[in-house]
C-alpha cells in the first residue's frame, strides 16, 4: 500500500525523490491513511460485468470491517490529514489527502505473492536487527533526522501492537506472532513456506516448528505444481508462437484450465472475506520494506549502505549487523510485482477461456514480453526449470541456457559512500 501512496505523492510533484517523503510522515497519519486505503476498496468495480469485486472473496467484507460512517465526511478517527503535497508532510490538513476514501475506483493493493517474495529476501529479518541495534544501542553510528523518523515510523508501524481497532490489526492473544501470522497466510494461499526460518530468540520461535499444525488450517499444497506448469504451458506457446510449419504442442484450452484451477484454489480460500485484511495488512508491512530498498533512501545513506540496486543496498545492510540476505534477492524482487499482478488477473477470471489464455503466449505484445520475463526470473528465484519439458517427452538435451539469469556486478562505494 505505502507503493500506493509513495506514487501518489511522485505525481502530485512530479519529482522521483518525492516518493520517499513517505518515510516523513508521522506513523499517526500512516495509520488512518491505511484505514482510508481499505475504505477506498469498496469502490472497485468487477473487472468482469457480474463478477465478483476482485480479491476481497466478498463484496461486502470492506464494509464489514470498516468503522462507522457519518454523512458527508468519514469520521475523525479514519482521516489521516496526509495532504497532497509532500512538502508539507508534517502539517495536518482538513483534506482526505492524495489518495482519498472516496477517490473511484478505489485502492487495489498487491496480491500475498508480493508479501511473500518480497519477504523471502530475508528483508524483515536484517530490518529487524538492524532496529534492534539502532534502538538499544549506538554501534550504527548517528543518524540524521530522516533517519531518524524512519526508524520510529518502521518500529511504531511493523514491531509493536498497531493501534486498537486498526484495520491492520491483526495481532493478538489468539494469534501473538506476526512472523508466524504471515507464514500461515502464504501456506494457506499457496503451500510454500518462507525460505528461512524465524531466528532464534525472535517471537514466535519457540512455536516455529507447530504453527503448520493449526486447528482447521487447509493449505493449497498443489498450488506450486500448478502454477509451474502453468508458466512452462505459456513458456512452449511463448517458443513455438513464430512456427509457420509443423507441430505446435501449446494448448490454449489447457492453459485456461489451469489459470482456472489456481483461481478456484485461491477463491477458495478467500470465502466469505478471509484472509482479506490479513492480506491488505501483510502486504502493507512488506511494501514499507520494498519502498526502503528501492533507492538510497535517508536510512540507508545513513548506514552507509548505498548501493545501484535493490538487491546490493539490502545486501550492504545485512553486512552491517553480520547477516546475509537470500542469495536470489535480485530475482525476488524483480519477481514480486509482475507475479502478483498476474495472479490478480488470474483471480479475477482474466484467463479463463482458451481465446483469453492464448494472449499470454500469443504475437510480440507487452503481456507477452511481461510473461517471458516473468518464466526467467521465477525459473532463476526458486529453481524450477519450467522451460524443460518433463524427461518422458522430450530427448534428453543440454538445456538451452544456464537455470539462473546473469547477475550484474556489484558496484563498490567510493570514499564519499556514493557507488562509482
């Protein structure tokens, strides 16, 4: 959500570096805005005419759990006063600022996919240290102002209980461990568990080896087989597409089955509304994390990782507290966004006939080249070779290129701390 909102504010400037005056909004604001993005959901219309809103699993769950209403304005405890220019992050305004309740058609936020790649890096885990350290003690060296309101705003937002009645709520008695929280959510969605485990002495660690065994928890645990071969089915349409003569084994009619079968399995789990908020809630806390690592944002000069992309800044972080990020974190996070907006799309039926399926694979369009950038970096991240064709079908060959994508050299930081 906080990508939502960091756009917001590079367009009402019209300057790049205006998307990081989110980092100078004080964590109150922060806190109604996402109560105000949540609202804005119940303005999204069906992507398809008498289909169901997208992504909620209801059409009234916004609704639901939103708070009270009077007419003619929301009512105090929901405006965050975030106005629309980012130069006057610290004011308070009378206004429902840049993205507003009542703003059509709505916020749409990304799918848990981008939750969960995004927190494969290992990114939550070095922040957390990182806090940690900043917090109790003075090893990290001093930190400027901007620093310093981003380290309140992460500690106040992400590593503590969210305010009483929060949308984001979703921690308490009956579920204390928000590391474990999350990883209930991606297993529920897709069977996949987080690549690393919970540290030891974290919260929740003592309980890492039982969350799996969850009263009535079901799992998706064939949604990565589809999902595979889903993208090695539009993989051999995206190869075979320029063939004027001989056999074509695409099948659009099975690529649309597939899209069909992950839609029922995720809709299935979204019934009646679940996993909504938790959603909009998981996906809020990872996007913070993705906005800090998307440039040499005020911490992260400040820690003197500064680095020319994602991947090396989170890297140069980690090495300050003596921890190593996933080693594929450049792949995961080129992956997040372009994967939850194919599921998004899948979700919402977007593929579910042979002729709408046939246009992942099909003429030089840009969900084509989305699609075959999307096959390389999953194949890279995660190792399944889903441009090979099972052994029974195929002759045995050397692969045609390496599993992994080339991996451009790090930089090395100058003497001023700026990368050469």
């Amino acid at each position: 959500m906080f990508l939502n909102l960091a756009q917001a504010f590079e367009s009402t400037a019209g300057n790049p570096q205006a998307r990081y005056s989110v980092f100078l909004v004080h964590p109150l604001q922060l806190s109604r805005w996402l109560e105000e993005a949540w609202t804005s959901a119940s303005n999204i219309p069906p992507v398809l005419p008498g289909a169901q809103k997208p992504f909620l699993g209801s059409d009234t769950i916004v609704e639901d759990l939103n708070l009270p209403t009077q007419p003619g304005a929301p009512p105090f405890l929901a405006a965050s006063g975030i106005g629309s220019d980012p130069a006057l992050v610290d004011q308070w305004t009378d206004t429902l600022g840049p993205q507003s309740v009542a703003s059509s058609p709505g916020l749409i936020w990304h799918h848990l996919m981008y939750a969960y790649l995004v927190e494969s890096t290992g990114v939550f885990e070095v922040v957390s240290e990182l806090l940690r350290r900043l917090v109790n003690g003075e090893g990290l060296g001093q930190l400027t102002p901007e620093g310093t309101k981003w380290v309140r705003s992460t500690e106040e937002l992400f590593y503590r209980d969210p305010p009483l009645y929060s949308i984001g709520g979703v921690v308490s008695e009956l579920r204390p461990y928000q590391r474990i929280n999350r990883r209930q959510a991606y297993w529920r969605l897709f069977g996949f568990d987080l690549p690393h485990p919970i540290p030891s002495g974290a919260r929740g660690s003592a309980e890492a080896a039982a969350w799996k065994r969850g009263a009535g928890m079901t799992a998706n645990s064939d949604f990565r087989s589809k999902w595979t071969e889903l993208l090695r089915q539009v993989w051999m349409g995206l190869e075979n597409r320029a063939n004027a003569s001989g056999a074509n084994p695409t099948d659009p009619s099975y690529v649309a089955l597939l899209c069909e079968a992950l839609q029922d399995m995720m809709n299935n789990r979204r019934r009646g509304g679940l996993m909504a908020r938790e959603e909009f809630a998981y996906v809020t806390a990872l996007s913070w994390f993705d906005l800090t690592l998307e440039a040499n944002t005020p911490i992260v000069v400040d820690l003197k990782a500064e680095g020319s992309s994602p991947d090396e800044r989170l890297s140069r972080l980690a090495e300050r507290v003596g921890m190593k990020p996933a080693a594929r974190t450049r792949e995961l996070l080129l992956l997040a966004q372009p994967a939850s907006a194919l599921l998004r799309a899948i979700e919402v039926g977007l593929f579910s006939t042979s002729a709408q399926a046939e246009t992942l694979f099909t003429g030089n369009t840009s969900l084509t080249n989305d699609m075959n950038r999307l096959i390389n970096l999953w194949q890279s991240a995660t190792g399944d070779r889903v441009k090979e064709r099972p052994a029974a079908t195929r002759a045995a060959t050397v692969p045609s290129q390496p599993l992994r994508i080339p991996k451009p050299a790090e930089s090395e930081p100058a003497s001023n701390g700026v990368p050469r």
